[in-house]
C-alpha cells in the first residue's frame, strides 16, 4: 500500500544461469499486462516476489479462509500453488535466483519455531540451520550464488542480529546489529545495512566483517537495494512528499538520480524503477542515474505499490491494490 507519510524520526550452491539479453530500456515500448492469478485465489492479495529472468516467476497468495499465505509458482505464466510448504503459517518470500531457487520463511506451528528455507527450480526444500547459541527468525535476500541474508535471535539475551549463510564460508557468519539493519545481498556476498534513517548514519555496506559506511547528505535516508556494487535509494527532504532518490557506488559515494524521488528495485544491467520527483510520483525507471520513462498502467489503475521486481531480462513486477499483480516488459 502507498505510504501516506514518512516524517517520524550451510555451504549450499546453485547453478547460476546466464540472464537473457535484455532489450535497451531507453528505448523500450513499456507493456502492462495482468499476472494470471491461481484458481480460488484473490488476485488483489497475490504478490510477486522474485523471478528467474528467463521468464518464470514466484511470489505469495493469501489462502483462501486462513490467515497466511502460499506459495505460487509461475511457468510460462501460468501458476502453481506449492503443496509441500503449506505446513508454514505467515508464510513470506524473500526472493528467486536465476537457478529457479526460491527463499522463503515461515512459522511451523506443530514444532513452535520459525524456518527458513530454499524450494529449487526441482522442489526440493533445504532448510537453513541456525548457529549454535541463535534461532532464526525471518529471510531478507538470495544471490545469485545462492548465498542466504537473513536474521535471528541471540537465544541469551535475545537481541536481534543478522544471519549470512555464505557458498563460500563453512559456517553462517553474524552481522552485529551495531552495524545497521541488514536490508538487502549483493551477488558477491556484500550485505547492505540499513542506517537508524538519520541523517547522521545513511547505512553501510559490509563484507566479511568489514564495514563501509555510505554517505550521508544530513536527511532521513532510506535504503532499499543493491546490485552488482551499486545501492539505491532516497532522501527524505523534510516536507512531505519531497524525496530524493540516491545511487551510491561501491566506496559510498552518492550521485542523485535524475528526477527520482524514490528508488526500490536494481537489476544487474543497473535498471532502477522508483516513483518520479516525488514519494507520490509516477512509477518510472531509470538506468543507473539517466531517467528513461514512466511506466505504463492497465485501464483503470491509478497507482501501484511501491514494492517492485526487476528482473534482469529487465522484465518488472509490482501490484495494484484492486486489480492484482502487474508485469511489465520491454520490446
């Protein structure tokens, strides 16, 4: 939903499939079209959450007359509600990787613990485990390597700290949460860290234990993702709804975004969307910093929600609240 305002202060590895060659977005004819909803499902409480890039898809349907959520599986547009996971209560997903691999976390009510886990392109499920002295608690982010963010409990005094299941590392390594908030995984293993939205403390960037803070202007900012080095995101300029919209590069430099008043969603080819000018703005893109064009919306869809996909066929995902899920492409 539109926000309204914003004033207050485990070793595991996939196969990573080469994305598609997109079509140049400056000079793209942008197309909506309606994501074909499970039979028995509200279209306008199904999401899309994550994509493979090689035109396949995945996200959550709220259940029928229960309180959670399933999840749904896209081929060739048509989907699957997935059977073996419907154990989970508040079922959410976290994203998809080009190996067709699947993050989700949810409550499994007959053992009273939270889990993560991965569902595979071939259905199988792998549960993370937590570190000795941790439980975990929810899932942020999957990579294209197939590492893990996520976050748990300290079981002795539980604070909350991030958990980063690395293909590299031989066991879950803990982000202290005196480092920031984890928001979001780069391909290669680098977490973006949330600051606490001051204007003093933007957020950082973190690698095995090294910490790179990102610049900050002396405004509220707000993270919201990165991609092959580069971290996008907005300022809050103090009256409402006036924003600015941030990229900064792998050493925590900023550039304005052009005529972007929010950002949200990266691609690896740096596609951004994000709303423009304004947090009420029209929903647009941009690649890196150059602005490209507004999106276009189906007849009778006035706005969309803030939170969007983007796949790196540049191919987009977001949802409108009376009509459902959207996907966009370019040709």
């Amino acid at each position: 939903m539109r926000r309204l305002a914003i004033i207050a202060a485990m070793g595991l590895a996939f196969t990573t499939l080469a994305a598609p060659v997109a079509a140049t977005a400056a000079s793209c004819d942008w197309a909506a079209s309606k994501v074909t909803t499970p039979d028995g499902y509200d279209a306008r409480s199904t999401y899309v959450r994550g994509t493979d890039s090689h035109g396949n898809y995945a996200g959550t349907a709220s259940r029928p007359g229960a309180n959670t959520n399933d999840l749904v599986i896209w081929t060739g547009g048509q989907p699957r509600v997935v059977q073996e996971l419907k154990y989970l209560q508040w079922l959410q997903m976290a994203g998809q990787n080009s190996a067709g691999t699947v993050l989700v976390d949810g409550r499994n009510v007959a053992e009273s613990r939270w889990e993560v886990l991965l569902y595979s392109a071939s259905g199988v499920i792998t549960q993370l485990t937590s570190p000795a002295g941790y439980r975990v608690s929810g899932a942020t982010a999957l990579n294209e390597r197939g590492d893990v963010l996520g976050y748990g409990e300290r079981i002795s005094d539980g604070v909350r700290v991030g958990i980063l299941w690395s293909t590299i590392a031989v066991a879950p390594q803990i982000i202290d949460p005196a480092a920031g908030t984890p928001k979001d995984l780069d391909d290669d293993g680098t977490v973006l860290l949330r600051g606490d939205g001051s204007g003093a403390k933007a957020g950082a960037l973190w690698r095995n234990g090294k910490v790179t803070p990102l610049e900050a202007k002396g405004k509220y900012a707000y993270l919201e993702a990165i991609r092959g080095g580069k971290v996008i995101g907005y300022e809050f300029n103090g009256v409402w709804p006036e924003s600015q919209a941030l990229l900064w590069d792998r050493d925590g430099n900023a550039r304005e975004i052009d005529d972007a008043g929010t950002a949200f969603s990266i691609n690896a080819g740096g596609l951004i969307t994000g709303e423009r000018s304004t947090m009420v703005g029209h929903e647009s893109v941009w690649r890196d910093t150059a602005f490209l064009g507004e999106l276009p919306y189906p007849d009778g869809v006035t706005s969309v929600t803030e939170t969007f996909v983007s796949g790196d066929d540049d191919s987009l995902f977001s949802h409108a609240s009376e009509y459902g899920p959207l996907r966009w492409t370019c040709s």
